[in-house]
C-alpha cells in the first residue's frame, strides 16, 4: 500500500473501503496490530516530539484523520488523492462488519456515567447494538482506570479481537505502544471521542461541516475552550508552507 510522508508522519493513501480491507487483512494475521488515525493537531505533536513521531509510525495503518492533513499532502505537493478517513467511521464500519466478520469488539474510554447510570462505553455499546442488532461486543470498561494490568487481564479474558481505544490524544497512543506485547487483540486503534459520538453526549459535526472540512470550527463553536488546542491547526498549515519552501530552496 502506498505511504506518503506528510511532515515526518507516513499516512496510508486509503479511501474507506480500502482502510476497511486493510483492517481485514491485519485482523486475519497472527499478533496484535494498532491502527492510528491522526488529525492536524496530532501531526503538529509528532513535529514537536520526534519520539512521539516514532510511535506514530510504528503502527500497522496510519490514515488521516482530519481536513488539515489533506491539505498540508497539497501544500507539499504529495497529495492524499483519496481524502480524510474518519476515525469515527473507521469505528462505525468495524461495528457494523463485526457480525458478519465474527469479530467481537471490546471498547475502553469514556467517562463512568454517561448521565443515565451507565458509563459512556457501555452507553454507546448499547447504542450501537440498537442500529447494529447483530454486532459483537466481548466487554466494556471506562476510561478512569488506575490499574492498567487489571484493564489488560480484562481485554485478553473477553476473547475481544478489536479493541477501541478512547482515552484521548497522545494518551491513547501511549497506552496501546506501552501494552502492544500484553495485548491479544489482533487490532487496536486510538479513536479518541467516538464512543461519547456513539453514546450521544457529544453530537458530531453536521453534515455541511464534515463535507467542507469545517469539523474542527464546528468544535470550536461548541466547545471554545479548545481554542488553545486549535491553535495548533494553523500552526501546521504554515509549517508545511514554510518545509514547501525550504525544500524548494534546497
């Protein structure tokens, strides 16, 4: 499958369907395999952080997640033709094939209560087998844990072949390279705040938002706190400008 480097981070040129196959195809493999799906924000860390770079791209499949990076593959003039690969999709695709698949999916993050008595995981699990009624899940388990070889004993005893990972950036990265070897899963992947999307106690972006690459502004709206971390988008934007320059100069 085809890489492209985009300010140090090599991305899987992949549509959805494709990303899909990919997933399939690691799934049938033997050992444990992660899949990450950075946006903008992550990218600028892995510029900052060599290490956190590293880490990046050690795993199986690597896809974008955000509008940001299509544009930087732009800017520096090796484009991502197929476009953004939501990680929220990935997630919602993996669910819906699990049945058919056979593959039984545990999910991990979120917050303990949800509001109706029941943690985020177990929220959007539930959900989720409302829409998807022949779905597998082999657990749940929130994201406010201490004991990390106690939530790991838990994965491997469910019989869980996926495992998503919802802790948040760059902890769930982290946590899944930290346990890459305790872990039986055959894939994992860090996806950040899909099972609050899935649970309903955030509303993703709608539609015109999403199809514009206007996501991020969407947030912003809802959320203005985050201006700090938003800052970071057009921080990256004019330093792929300034690496487009640098190398044309060199």
């Amino acid at each position: 499958m085809n890489k492209i480097e985009i300010r140090g981070v090599f991305f899987d040129d992949v549509d959805m369907a494709e990303a899909l196959a990919l997933c399939e195809k690691v799934i049938a493999e033997p050992g444990s395999h992660r899949i990450h799906t950075p946006n903008s924000e992550i990218v600028q860390l892995c510029v900052e952080d060599p290490g956190r770079r590293a880490l990046i791209n050690s795993a199986d499949i690597v896809v974008p997640d955000g509008a940001g990076v299509v544009m930087a593959s732009k800017i520096l003039g090796k484009p991502l033709k197929k476009g953004k690969v939501a990680g929220v999709e990935i997630c919602e695709n993996l669910v819906r094939l699990s049945g058919e698949k056979g593959w039984k999916i545990f999910l991990l993050g979120g917050k303990p209560d949800a509001g109706d008595g029941r943690s985020v995981a177990q929220t959007a699990a539930d959900n989720l087998k409302i829409k998807y009624p022949d779905a597998l899940f082999a657990g749940c388990r929130d994201g406010y844990f201490k004991d990390d070889a106690e939530v790991v004993n838990e994965i491997n005893a469910s019989g869980a072949d996926i495992l998503f990972v919802c802790l948040g950036v760059p902890k769930q990265e982290e946590w899944m390279y930290a346990h890459r070897d305790d872990l039986k899963v055959s894939l994992m992947g860090g996806f950040g705040g899909s099972l609050d999307v899935f649970a309903g106690t955030v509303n993703r972006a709608p539609d015109f938002y999403v199809r514009h690459g206007l996501e991020w502004f969407y947030r912003l709206i809802k959320q203005p706190s985050r201006i700090g971390r938003m800052m970071k988008l057009p921080k990256f934007i004019l330093g792929a400008v300034k690496d487009k320059i640098i190398r044309k100069k060199y």
